[in-house]
C-alpha cells in the first residue's frame, strides 16, 4: 500500500501536475497524442524531433538549418487542426506551458549562445525571399489595430496565428520566451542591445512580438476555444441591397407578361378585400385598387382600364351633366 503511493506520488512529480486536474488541464499532452493519432501528423513530428535533436559534435549541439527546414515542412504539409493545438494550447499549469514551449525543440531551431540585435536579425530574414514574405505577412495580419473588437485586422484571428506559424523554420523563428502558464509573451531570439540611433526603431519592431493585443488575443482564443466566430475567412462586406420585391409565379408558356401582371394584381388585391381590410390613404392600398380596375380583352393580351379611351367618363363630367338635368327639370 505504502509503496503504491508513493509510486503514484513519484508519477505526478514527474509530470509536475495536480492529480486532481492533471488528465483534464494538459492539453498541450493531448495536442501531442491526437498528433500521433495521424499518421502525416506523427511522421512529420518525428522527423523533426530526430534532426532536432541529433548532436553533430561537442561545439554544435544539432544542424540548425536542417532543424529549420524539418520544421517548415511539418507547418507546412500537416493541417492546422493538430499544428495549432500543439503550438496554440491554453496551460493552466508551468508543466504544461513548458511542453508548449518546447514544441519546436528551441534549444536547437530557436536559442543561441547569444542574442543579436534584432535589426540585423530583420535584416538576415530579408535577404531571404521566403523569410521575408512570412515576415511581411506577419505585420499585416497581425497589426495591432485599435478599431476592431479583437486588436486585429479585420477581427481575424486565423491569419494571425497562420502568419506566426509560417515564420517557424527561418531565422526569424519566434518562440515562447518563458514557460508561464498565465502570461503569453512570445518574440524572436533577438534584443535591442547595441542598436545605437536605431534604438527605438528596434524597440518597435520587438513590441509586434512581445506586446502585440492582436497575437497574444488570437493565441488565447485559440486555446480557450472562443475563437470561432471572430475569426473569418476572409473580411465579410456588407453591400446595400435592393428592396424586395415578390416574386410572381411561373407563368404557362401561353401566357405573356401582361397578362400575368393583371392577373397577379387582382388575386393579391381580392385577397387583401376577402380579409375585410379597409381602404386606407396608405401607398400600397391605392395602387391596389386602381389596379384592381384593370381588365384584360378576352383572347387578347391587351390590359385596359375603363377610364381609357375616347368615351371615357371622368368623376367631374358625370356631376356636372346630372347638376344640367335636375335644374332642367326644375324649370
């Protein structure tokens, strides 16, 4: 008995978890398993965890430029549901927070024995044509814009976090600086020391990584799951629509448009009289009647009205011939 806890004891020491939470809070453990789970998934992780990790000599723990590209090709060829749970995932403990920041086995594709400065850093990325586009793709999805509900462009979560994964691989890889559970602070390998005038130039650009509202959001959306409906496809326009205008049924092959016109008028005003509506001042109810009073020549598709035509009879020439033969009359 004595010797079962204290295996069990020894097991969630390792772990560096609470046993009460340790199955249910280390997602970043189960992004790694559902990895293994796809075969693409596993193939590509191990490949990588293999050139990572292999020591060329005493001087040079491992080849960074394979590393590099042994990660391009994992980012790149495996889908972003499981690349995304693996680099992406909420802790709620260092333990977990550690394994997310070891998934790109930083101390060979990441850290040095030194830090540049960031600049020159920029500067070795833009040599590189592909460095620099994933760069440039970084700044503009990522931009911390002021004027939008999330901090980013657009309120896109998924470019974001697909332009910061697309630069893992090249010498500007960025990375989780410390393994906090609870402040999410990622940047490059780099800092402003010996930046002279350039200073604040320097400063600014290392704030898109520390500091940026925009990537820190779309980081713990994607681990809290609430990233769903604020992360579009692709920016959503809202163009001004024409009023609706009801659709007449299909019309018979021998039957032309005016006919039908008639037609459709009369049965949706004789529906609005059946239903016992009074006549009113309103638009609608105007056009109805005096369409109401259209008539159509049997056998023809002519539409006529009753007032039209030589022998019409207006309202005020009826009043005045009947006023004629009452005073007529009277004398």
């Amino acid at each position: 008995m004595i010797l079962a806890n204290v295996f069990c004891l020894l097991f969630f020491l390792g772990t560096g978890a609470d046993p009460a939470v340790s199955a249910k809070s280390n997602h970043c453990l189960d992004a790694a398993k559902a990895c293994n789970l796809n075969d693409n998934c596993k193939k590509l992780r191990s490949s990588y965890i293999s050139i990572c990790n292999r020591e060329i000599s005493p001087a040079e723990r491992c080849n960074r430029r394979k590393c590099h590209k042994a990660l391009r090709q994992f980012f790149d060829r495996v889908p972003s549901e499981y690349t995304y749970r693996m680099l992406f995932c909420s802790c709620q403990d260092q333990a977990c927070a550690e394994r997310r920041r070891q998934t790109i086995l930083p101390s060979c594709s990441y850290e040095d024995k030194e830090k540049p400065n960031c600049l020159d850093l920029r500067g070795v990325c833009r040599t590189d044509h592909l460095c620099r586009s994933r760069l440039a793709d970084f700044h503009a999805n990522c931009r911390a814009s002021y004027q939008t509900l999330t901090s980013c462009p657009a309120d896109n979560y998924q470019a974001c976090l697909g332009s910061y994964a697309g630069m893992i691989g090249f010498d500007m890889t960025p990375n989780y600086v410390d393994s906090s559970p609870t402040g999410i602070v990622v940047s490059p390998w780099c800092s402003c020391r010996g930046s002279g005038n350039m200073e604040e130039e320097c400063e600014k650009f290392l704030r898109d990584f520390t500091e940026n509202p925009c990537l820190r959001n779309a980081i713990q959306a994607f681990g809290n799951g609430t990233d769903v409906n604020l992360s579009p496809k692709s920016p959503s326009f809202q163009a001004t629509q024409a009023p609706r205008v009801e659709k007449t049924p299909s019309l018979p092959d021998d039957l032309s448009d005016s006919t039908s016109l008639g037609t459709s008028v009369i049965t949706t005003c004789t529906s609005v009289q059946e239903q016992g509506l009074k006549a009113n001042n309103s638009k609608e109810l105007s056009m109805c009647f005096t369409e109401l009073t259209t008539n159509i020549i049997p056998g023809s598709n002519k539409v006529i009205r009753p007032n039209s035509g030589p022998c019409r009879a207006t309202p005020s020439a009826a009043l005045t011939t009947v006023s004629f033969l009452m005073l007529k009359l009277a004398l």
